[in-house]
C-alpha cells in the first residue's frame, strides 16, 4: 500500500496508482506535481532524511551515476578551462629553464616559479569545485524526488544566479587565500630583506600553521554559500548568512568529512593519471624537446582533465549535500516536503526557499514528528478538503470556548483513524 493509499480515509477516492514522476520539469506554466509518497521519498537513491558521513559519500557517486551527462559536462567544461590555462602558465613562465643550466640562480628561480604555479593550480581547482557545487546541487536536489537532471535544465536552474555564485565562489577563495598569506608575510619580508636567519625561521613556525589553519577555519565556514545562493536564490551576502547560520555548532562535522573526501579524491586522482604518465613517458621520453614537449604537454593535460572531471563532481556533490543535510537537520526540511499538502510547483527551486513552518527565528531546531506518522499541520481558516477526500478529522479545543483546530486529511495526532 502506498503513502497515499495508507493516509488517506475511506472512500477517499485516492487512485490505486499513483501517477509517475515527471521526467522533466516544464518550462511552461503548467504546474508540475512532485510525488509525496513518504515511502518513496525515504527509500529513494538518496533518501530525503538526515544522511550520515558513509551515505553523504555514496549520494555524491549515486548523483554521477544517475546524472552521468549533467554531472559529468559541466564537470568537463569547467575542468578544460583551468587545466589549459594552467598548462599553457606552465609552458610559458617555466619552459625549459630548469634543464638548461644547473647554476643555482635559474634553478632557484625555476622552483620557484614551479611553487607559484602549484599554488595557483590548488586555488584554481578550487574555485571551480566552488562553482561545480552550485551548479550540481539542483540536480542533487531533484535526485532526492526521483527527478532526471539534464544539462539543458541545470544550467536553466543556474543561469538566473550564476553572476552571484561566481560573485560567492571568488569572495570565498579571496578570503581564504588572504588568510593564509597574511601570517606569512613577515616570514617573506625577513627572507626578501636579508634579515637573520633565526627570525625568519620563528616566523615561519608561527605563521604557516597559523595560515592554514586560518584559511581552512574560512573555507569551511564560507563553503556552503555556493549551493545556498543557487537553491534559495539568495543575494551574495545573504548566501554566506545561510551558510554561517547553517553551519554553526556543526563546523567540526563538516571539516572532517571535506577531509575525508579530500584524502579520496587525491588517492583517486594520482590512480587516474598514472596511465596518461606511463604513455607519456613511453612516448616522449623524460627530457623531449621541441614538438615532443608540447605534445608531452597535451597528453599530461588530457590526463588532468580526465581525472579532475571525475573527482570534481565527487567533491562538488559532497558540498551540495552537506547543504541540503543540513538543512534537514536544523530546518526539518525533509520533513517538511513529506509532509507539504501540495507540491505542485512551478519553479523546482520554490521548494528550497526557507520556510516558516520549519523555521523559528533563531531556533534552528529540527521539529519532531508525531510517533513516526507524518508531521501534520494545521489546515488555514476556511480551507476546502482537496476533491474527493473524506470528512477531516476535528480535534477538541486545547481550552474550553476555543474554536476546533481543523487538521489535514490524515490520522487525528495522538489518536485512532
């Protein structure tokens, strides 16, 4: 027996058969209606309930699976982009400078620049899983009602908010970046001025762990803004109030599962380019030279692009569903959309705006349901049963002379159906 079958009264006129998943949400006016069968919605690929660390990983591999040419294209556009213009960086700034002496001056200078662009390289990876997130995490969000997400529409879903998330994606990089730079620069200032050695070496032991610790307390703070400001459709600076809002008292929880994936999609990334090194070095050898180089350059930036395009939306989707968990942990969202009368929608993304029946100001507090049956609330003043359905239940007024609190069609709280 189906949710609606098992809620519902007698002679209610509930069809046997739910009616299907839409596979594709209609641009048109015409209002699309999203299943509310609470077994559905919980036993789904990706259940909509509070997820743990183990299932947040095997969503964000179920959302490839399911999504392979939404997921997997935008991770590839995006992926091209930096590893050309990180190639071409490489090529141009570095070139064969460190092969063709071994003097200390243009060794030095060499690894140096070699060190700049790593770092660049990191940012810029980075800043795309940044935009990945907010662009994958509708297609996350339709995943959860069974929905297909297709490129045509996540980029319709993204198009209206994607000047603010880049706008989120590049503040949030900015500040983790100067957070990590500001307590290293005295120790650059000493080595660049010549000052003596034991200062720059205590600068250095005070300002780099007190750099990364510092960017990656931002990072985490700031991350989950990307996702917000597409689902919510928020402004810029609203999207980092939700995500400091969400995300308080649970930094800890979503700093160690962002290192987790981390550590996976590192392991994952080294095992996905050792055959594109293996073909380089069996082709090009290890010092080519001329046409041999730049061939050598495309096939290390073909294997960059493989890897980073499969790992990318892995950690991308692990981002957007940390959002979207917690936002069924403080907000009751799951709940919520198990428990909404109608879910017939226009614009998928109206069902992700925050809502007043889950959210008090200030409490973020998941609300309880009732024994395990769906949570109820109460009909408006004056609303008609839907077509078709029985008599609503009528419970007693909670003091004497108060008018009956009308509930909607479903068991009376506390009580027999």
């Amino acid at each position: 027996m189906s949710g609606l079958e098992a809620w519902a009264t007698p002679g209610s006129g509930v069809p046997e058969d739910p009616s299907p998943l839409p596979q594709e949400l209609s641009p048109g006016p015409v209002p699309i209606r999203l299943a509310t069968d609470r077994s559905e919605l919980l036993g789904g690929d990706i259940p909509l309930r509070p997820l743990g660390i183990s299932e947040t990983l095997d969503a964000a591999i179920t959302s490839i699976r399911r999504n392979p040419r939404a997921v997997l294209g935008l991770a590839l556009i995006l992926t091209s982009a930096v590893q050309v213009i990180i190639t071409l960086g490489a090529y141009f700034f570095i070139g064969t400078s460190a092969t063709d002496e071994v003097t200390p001056g243009p060794l030095l200078r060499s690894v140096g620049t070699q060190f700049l662009l790593i770092i660049i390289e990191l940012a810029l990876t980075a800043y795309t899983i940044l935009l990945l997130a907010g662009m994958l995490a509708p297609v996350l969000g339709r995943t959860l009602f069974g929905l297909p997400g297709t490129l045509r529409q996540a980029w319709r879903d993204v198009r209206p908010s994607l000047a603010r998330l880049v706008a989120v994606a590049t503040i949030t990089m900015t500040l983790s970046l100067a957070a990590v730079i500001v307590p290293v620069l005295p120790f650059i200032l000493l080595v660049s001025g010549n000052a003596p050695a034991g200062l720059g070496v205590l600068a250095a032991v005070i300002g780099f762990p007190v750099g990364l610790a510092l960017m990656v307390w931002l990072y985490v703070l700031c991350v989950l803004a990307a996702p917000a400001v597409v689902m919510e459709r928020q402004s810029v600076l609203g999207a980092f109030r939700r995500a400091r809002q969400l995300i308080r008292r649970r930094w800890w929880r979503i700093c160690g599962t962002l290192l987790l994936t981390l550590l996976i999609t590192i392991f994952i990334g080294l095992i996905a380019q050792v055959p594109f090194f293996l073909l380089d070095r069996m082709l090009f050898g290890q010092n080519p030279t001329g046409w041999t180089e730049v061939m050598s350059l495309g096939v290390g930036t073909v294997g960059r692009i493989v890897s980073w395009s499969l790992i990318g939306p892995f950690d991308a989707g692990v981002i957007a569903l940390l959002y979207i968990d917690l936002r069924m942990r403080r907000e009751g969202l799951d709940l919520e959309l198990q428990t909404r009368d109608d879910l017939e929608v226009h614009d998928f993304l109206d069902l992700w705006r925050p809502s007043a029946l889950v959210t008090g100001p200030g409490s973020g507090h998941r609300p309880q349901s009732h024994g395990g049956a769906p949570l109820l609330r109460p009909a408006p003043p004056g609303a008609a049963p839907p077509p078709g359905a029985g008599p609503p239940w009528t419970t007693a007024p909670p003091g004497a002379g108060a008018p009956p609190t009308v509930w909607s069609n479903g068991p009376r709280p506390g009580g027999n159906s």
